[in-house]
C-alpha cells in the first residue's frame, strides 16, 4: 500500500476544498483500501497557495488541488482553463484535457489528475452597491469602483469600472466607506465569506466557468504501479462528474442565501447576455493572448472555447 | 513520526537556540532548515523553506507598520512630540500618569478606525515611548499601556484578523464585527482601571514633576499652536477613511505626508530629522519584518509534520464538560501563539475548533471572539510574539524582551478576566449582533 | 589591498541601508498619488500594490545586514550573561557558526531559486505580473552579506552580546 500526501490551495472548509475531500479524497481511501492512500496535509498553512505548485513539482507533496488561476503565473495556459464553456465531458472527449496534461508536464512536470469544480453551473458573479447603468443592454460600471484582483482586471476594466486593490481584509470597511462600490467573487462561496448582507446587487449571468485541478507530479506519476493508477484515475473521473453538480447545488445554496440577504439580481438576457458574456471572455482571452502568443490561443480557443 | 515527537523537536530546536543567544529570526531560520530535512528531505527541502519565506512578507496589509513607525519618528525627532505634550502637560495638570491614560484613550479611539494591532502597536509606541521615557516614566507604565492597547485593534472593528477569521469559520462578517465593540471597549475600561491600580500601587513608576499653572486664556492660546495642527494631521487620516476616499491601510501613507507638511509649516524640518527617522524605522520594522520573514515557515513545517493537528486533535479528544473543553482550546491557543503567528493559527485551528464547538452548541459568534481575543494575547507573549518585538523595537536601547514581556503581563491579565466575563455574561458579545 | 576591501565592503552595506530607506519613502509616495489619482475620478496605476509589496520585502532584506551589524536583531540573552567567560564564549562561537551556515543556505539557495525563475520564465502574479526572479534577486547578496556580519563576530571584531549602552530604565 502506498500513502500520498495531498494539500489543497484553499482552506480546508471553503466550498470548493470540501468538494474535493468529499469527492476525491475521502471515495479514494475508501477504494484504496490495501492499494493506494491519500493523506490530506491541509490547507495553505502547509505551504502557501502561491507556492503550492513548486512544492508539488519538487515533490515536497505529492498531489496538489488548486484553482487554475493560481498556477498561471507558471503555466500561462492555465488562465485560459476559466474560459472553457463546453463541459467536461467534451473537455476530455475533444481532448482538451490531454493537451492541457502536456502543458502541465511540460511546465511543471506534472499529469493532470482532474479538471473539476468546473461548469456549466458556476463561473464568477460581479456583486454591487449601487445599481450599475446600463448600455447598449449591457451593465456599465462608469463611475464605480470595484475591487480587483488579475482575474477581474480584464472584464472590469472592459466595462469601464474604476479598479481598486485592496487587501481581502479591508473589502468590509472598503464596502461600507464606499472605497468600492463593489467586488467580483465566486458563484460558490459568498455565503461563506459572509458579505452577503454587506452589497446589494448580483448581475446576471455567471460569466467564465471555475476551474480547480488536481496535479500529481510525474515522477511519483510513474513510481505508482498500474494498479494504484488505475484506481486514482478512476476515482478522478467520478471526482470530475460529481463536482460538476456539487457546484450547482452550492451554487443554488448560495443564490437561496444571498436572496434571504436581500440581494437582488441584476438580469441580462439574450443577445445582451450573450453580448455580456463575450466582452468578459474575449478581454481575457487578450490577456491571455498577451502571454503565450495568437497561435497558442488560437489552438486553445478550439479546444475549449464555443462561440453560438 | 508521532505528533507529540515532531512537536517537540521543532519547539526544542527552537527555543534551545533562543536559549542559547541565538537572535530570534535565526533560531527560526536553523530550526526550519533542520525540520524541512527531517520532515520533508533531501535538497528540495532547504529550497521550499527559502520558497515559502517570501510568501508572507509581500503582502499589502503590512505596509502600514512602516508607515506608522515612520510617521512616529517624524513626530517624534522634529521636535513636534515635545511640543503637543508640553502642552498637554499643561492641560491636563497634576494627573499622575497622564500619558499612560492619554496612551489608552488614542489607542483606543485610533482601534475604531485601524484593523491592524501591528500597526497600531507600532504607532502608539513610535509615538509615545520616546517621550514617555523623556519624561521619566518607568518602563513598566510607558510599555504595558501600548502592549494592551495596541492589541485593541484586532478586537474592535474594524478587524483584519476578525475578517480573516470570520470567513475562515464561514460566519457573517458583519454581524462578527460588530460583537467585537462591547468586549473591546470594555477592554479599555479595564486597562484603565489596571493603570489607576498600578500607579496607587507604585506612584514612583510615573513622574511627578512639577508644572507651571497657566490661565485659561494662555491654555487656549497653547492649543491653538501646538494642539491643534496636529489634530488636523489626524483628522486628515480619519476623514479620508470616514469619507471613503482612502482604506485604512492606505491611510497610514497620508498620516506621513501630513506630519512632514506640519514639520515644514512649523520649520522644524531638516535632512537630519528624515535621517533619524527612517533609521528609526528600518531598525524597527526591518527587525520585525525579518523575523516574519521566517516565522510563516515554522507554523508550516508545524501543520506539514502533522504536529499541530496532532496536538489539537489529542486537546479536544476528551469527553468533559463545554468549560474544560474551553480551557483546552485556550491552553493550546497559547502553546501555539508562543511559536506562531495569529494567521497561521486561524488556518490551522479554525477548521479543528469550530465544528467541535458547533456539535457542544457552543455560539460560533461569541467563541470567534473567544479566538480573537486569545490571539491578540499570543501576539504578546514570549518567545513568539509579534507585538513585543514591535515594542522592543521602538523601546530604548538595552530594554530586554523580558522586560517587554513583564510590562505586558498584566494587561494580559485583564485579556483573561475579559473572557471569564464573557463566560459569566454572553451578552457581553451577542447583544450588539442580536440586534441586526 | 584588505583596506581597500573593507572600505569598499562599508560602502556597500550603507548603499544598502539608503535603498532601503529610498524604497520606504517611495512606498509611502506610491501610496498617496494612488489614492489622490483615484480620488480625482482618474483610473489609479495598476502596479501601486504589487510594487509596495515587493519594497516591504526588499526593504528587509536590504536593512537585514545593517541590523546585525548594530545587533538590532532580537536575542534573548537571559542564560548567556549568567554563564562562565569560557562557556560563553563557546557558546557565542557556536551561535555566528550556525548563524553563517543558514545564512549562506538561504544566500544559495535564493541563487537556485532566481535562476529557476529565470529559466523557466515564471511569473509572480499580483496587481500586475512581476517575475518570478525579482522574488529572488537581493537573496544571494543579502544573505551573504549576513554571513559576513556574523563572520566579524566570529573573527572577534566585536561580540553581539556587548551591548555598548548599558541597560537603562526607562
Ligand atoms: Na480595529
Ligand atoms: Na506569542
């Protein structure tokens, strides 16, 4: 039997931790019982989340779930992961996820366990004070501030808002000094942050689709015998699925909540929705385009990226 | 390795070196270097625990203490300081222990508005000690106020750590906020109180020097000169946070810029001021910022050795009444503050503490605050303790750790007599949010 | 010539200790036209924090050396001051020995780590991307640096348990 050592980039209570140790970690040892173990160390306390990657890839720990987002600064490909609007089902069958296996190996020398958490169903909300103009059938944020982290930066700056940095700390005092008027954050996981009653306004739809992923490095990859490869790959795919719909079920939890906090929705539909949408993905797909150049995008665009 | 030994490894690697003389920032170099061999092996392990050092220190929220300290200095070698409390001196007449009383009162209204005990600690300190120490206060009465109310910002709103700590244990951040007020102030009170104590027991500990009495005419004409201005640098810091233009991170920046214009208006500005204070400052916050440098990666190898979780796990493992179980949890609290910093702890503890306290039925609300307040105490306690270095920083030269310590004692007396009333009287923290 | 290197080694652990104290008032000026910029309704530059974080670690680094040189690193020498002249003076040995060695890790390893940045082109990603190197940079010097203060004390040029004021109340 062999023992793994697992730690996620999130604390361990946040949503998106709890769905992989519900899904991934606690079915793993339950199959691998006599095979394969996995030993889940923490949460960023163990190492912290902007260098979780490198202790994975030096094998410091051996499997590591973290937001995509997080490892872009190593692999730039991985910013573009968020962009993915087809379901993980295409993902693996038109075989983005193998390409995406390469690059994490190529860059990381890491196998790509799971792409999971990811949608339909969940994506980033932007949340306000003040109710947000609109143009052209699209919210416009001239004139309001919003706080920013390099995720938001594209969209929020394509819609005209003001971006504010300020230290996650600050955002309550932020909200109710009116140093920002508002805040992008997860479909999942307003709730428990617990700002729920400190805004007003959720526009509609969820743009972008969350996308965690779970990374073994390769080296500890092939030290496994085919039997524990077999087995973690196979807990990995139904990891996969039910995430997916743990996602949804937060995310309808959350909406339940955020509505009982007096939250309303700001709605855009249709073509304006569709119009919405396409502004926030196409200013990170720029941003993205910047990094690692317009063949590498055009090849990532076709691979997980459908326009209607 | 058993938790219990991984546990004591790394604390008697560490505290055998500090025994030994070794500064603190390199017992926690070595110790981590020695526990990443033992714990994580090989090459890559030296390389992570380099890795990780920088991870803490980049972060914004701690760009205020700098600032502080520097706004400090500048307050202090321009001469400005002298002239704000000659003048309050004067007000404020025969009062014994005046300072100490005036050191709570500011502390306590600058926590209403600052969510930083470091930044807040190392304003009042930069502030306060050198003239404190002018004036011939013992060290036991210029430290111990400070210690006490530079904690205070943790706890009254608004928080960093209250933030953190709310959203780490899913909790209305809000409503958490604000079961923080009543606790804080009464905090103050009693740190009001300790100091009455102090000074009728001991009235050599603070001077009592003689002052010139002044007419009231000649006391309005004081303020107005040196009172006043500086006033208006404060204000300036409050109105720009109150108003929103500024977040109070950011505002300790302009709290500099204005008391470099009030050192200009009053030509008391000169190279050798700036000089002087930001040597000051690089000594202080250089000094603190280097041991943070390599703390964060001692309360890792602490949660990767599995020592930590061990120790919390066999802590609340026992069947005994709710009381014990908060005795426990405090008692551990403490071992972990004395070798960690306040962030870690949340990230390791949160998620052991509150689903335990949930199936006692334990208030999540007023056991957050229960947290709060035993971590402003472990920032304050040796050998690990954020606050103390800030305040050995800014102390006179020769001042030793335990004499900061000891300074500190009996406000975290007064911390401790805080919960047992919250204990006594829950309302204590959930009357304020039971309103919203 | 071991002159000509002193002096040039004094000059640069001042050099060090003025772009610490550059860096700070630069921090606090990014700080405030940030703020001022987005007060008057213009959209603030995008690098203030990522820039403000990186001078809090440089600045460290940078007053890291000075501070051992002025023994302004916390220590508690409650046991050594009550230990016999030639116990203490072992002891005091064995402390700068251990002091040199990690600091001379922490100087190499930095070295491997910027490298690795380099090579690989990595990216520190904040309120704008700053690379991964930058992290790294002043390691190798400072640390060195360190290792060389605690090389004085080993040497003997000084002790970093004499205090030269003595200890006064306050
Ligand atoms: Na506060
Ligand atoms: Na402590």
């Amino acid at each position: 039997e062999t023992t793994l050592t697992t730690q996620t980039a999130l604390p361990t209570r946040h949503a998106l931790s709890q769905s992989y140790i519900r899904h991934f970690v606690e079915p793993l040892n339950e199959a691998g019982k006599g095979v394969v173990q996995i030993n889940l160390l923490g949460g960023p306390e163990v190492t912290p989340a902007d260098r979780a990657p490198q202790a994975m890839q030096r094998g410091v720990i051996d499997i590591l779930h973290i937001p995509a987002a997080y490892v872009a600064g190593l692999v730039p490909q991985a910013q573009a992961m968020m962009l993915q609007n087809v379901g993980i089902e295409k993902l693996r069958a038109e075989g983005a996820v193998e390409a995406y296996d390469d690059i994490f190996g190529d860059r990381l020398n890491a196998h790509l366990l799971a792409w999971s958490e990811t949608g339909p169903g969940s994506g980033y909300y932007l949340y306000t004070r003040k109710m947000p103009a609109m143009k052209d059938g699209v919210v416009d944020f001239t004139g309001q501030s919003l706080r920013t982290t390099g995720a938001y930066r594209p969209i929020q700056e394509a819609l005209g808002a003001t971006t504010v940095q300020i230290p996650s700390g600050d955002v309550p005092t932020g909200l109710e000094r009116g140093v920002i008027d508002g805040f992008g954050w997860p479909t999942v996981g307003l709730k428990s942050i617990g700002l729920a009653e400190a805004v007003d306004y959720r526009i509609e739809p969820a743009f972008y689709n969350l996308a965690n992923v779970v990374l073994i490095s390769r080296d500890r990859w092939e030290s496994l015998s085919q039997e524990a490869r077999d087995l973690v790959t196979r807990v990995a795919r139904d990891y996969e699925t039910a995430s997916v719909q743990e996602m949804i079920d937060r995310n309808r939890e959350d909406i339940a909540a955020a509505d009982e906090a007096g939250i309303e929705a700001v709605r855009m539909e249709g073509a304006d929705a569709a119009k919405y949408l396409s502004i926030a993905s196409e200013a990170m797909w720029s941003r993205v385009e910047e990094k690692v150049g317009a063949d590498e995008v055009g090849r990532l665009r076709g691979l997980l990226y459908r326009t209607e | 390795m058993e938790w219990y030994w991984a546990l004591s490894l790394l604390l008697s690697l560490v505290i055998g070196f500090m025994v030994l003389g070794m500064p603190v920032a390199f017992a926690f170099m070595a110790t981590n270097l020695i526990g990443a061999l033992v714990f994580i092996g090989g090459s890559t392990a030296l390389i992570q625990v380099v890795d990780n050092s920088t991870s803490l220190i980049t972060r914004f929220q701690l760009a205020p203490v700098p600032f502080f300290i520097f706004m400090g200095s500048l307050f202090f070698y321009s001469g400005l300081a002298n002239r704000v409390f000659d003048t309050l001196d004067k007000i404020l007449g025969r009062m014994p222990g005046r300072l100490c009383y005036l050191t709570v009162a500011g502390g306590t209204a600058f926590s209403t508005l600052t969510g930083s005990s470091m930044a807040n600690t190392a304003m009042l300190g930069s502030l306060m000690v050198p003239e404190m120490r002018r004036r011939g206060y013992h060290w036991r009465m210029a430290l111990g106020p400070i210690l006490g109310t530079g904690g205070l910002a943790m706890i009254i709103p608004p928080s960093t750590l209250g933030v953190l700590l709310a959203s780490l244990a899913g909790m209305d951040v809000g409503r958490f906020l604000i079961a923080g007020i009543v606790p804080g102030f009464l905090l103050a009170l009693l740190y009001t109180g300790l100091i009455t104590a102090q000074i009728r027991l001991n009235p050599e500990a603070t001077p009592q020097y003689d002052i010139e009495r002044i007419g009231r005419r000649e006391m309005l004409r004081l303020s107005l000169i040196n009172i006043v201005p500086m006033g208006l640098v404060v204000l300036m810091v409050i109105g720009l946070i109150i108003f929103g233009i500024a977040t109070p991170t950011e505002s300790a920046a302009f709290g500099v810029l204005g008391v470099l214009i009030l050192t200009l208006a009053f030509r008391m500005f000169s190279v050798e001021v700036i000089r002087k204070s930001v040597l000051a400052t690089l000594k202080v916050a250089g000094m603190v910022f280097f041991i943070i440098l390599n703390s964060s990666i001692f309360s890792q190898l602490l949660a990767f050795s599995g020592a930590s979780s061990g120790m919390l796990a066999f802590a609340t493992s026992f069947d005994v009444p709710n009381w014990t179980v908060l005795a426990l949890i405090f008692c551990s609290l403490i071992l972990l503050g004395m070798f960690m910093d306040p962030v870690s702890m949340m990230l390791i503890t949160i998620p052991i503490f509150f689903p335990l306290i949930e199936r006692l039925g334990i208030d999540p609300l007023w056991f957050g605050l229960f947290m709060l307040i035993a971590l402003e105490m472990s920032q304050t306690t040796p050998p690990f303790g954020l606050l103390l270095f800030v305040m050995l920083g800014v102390a006179p030269e020769g001042t030793t750790l335990r004499q900061v310590a000891v300074a500190a004692a009996p406000f975290l007396g007064c911390d401790f007599l805080l919960i047992l009333l919250m204990a006594l009287f829950p309302g204590i923290v959930l009357f304020l949010p039971g309103l919203m | 010539m071991l002159r000509a290197i002193g002096r040039a080694y004094h000059l640069l652990l001042t050099g060090c200790v003025a772009l610490a104290a550059l860096l700070l008032l630069t921090g606090i000026a990014l700080v405030v036209v940030d703020v001022v910029t987005r007060a008057s309704g213009l959209r603030p530059p995008g690098y203030t924090v990522a820039f403000v974080e990186y001078i809090l670690l440089y600045f460290t680094l940078l007053s890291a050396p000075w501070l051992v040189r002025i023994k302004g690193h916390v220590l508690t020498d409650m046991l050594v001051v009550r230990m016999p002249a030639t116990l203490r003076l072992v002891c005091a040995k064995a402390v700068y020995l251990v002091c040199i060695a990690v600091s001379l890790v922490f100087a190499v390893q930095g070295w491997l780590l910027f490298q690795e940045g380099l090579r690989f082109g990595y990216v520190d990603e904040r309120s704008v991307d700053i690379p991964y190197w930058a992290l790294y940079v002043l390691f190798p010097l400072c640390f060195s640096m360190i290792a060389v203060e605690f090389a004085r004390y080993l040497l003997g040029f000084d002790s970093l348990y004499d205090r030269d004021k003595p200890v006064e109340a306050i």
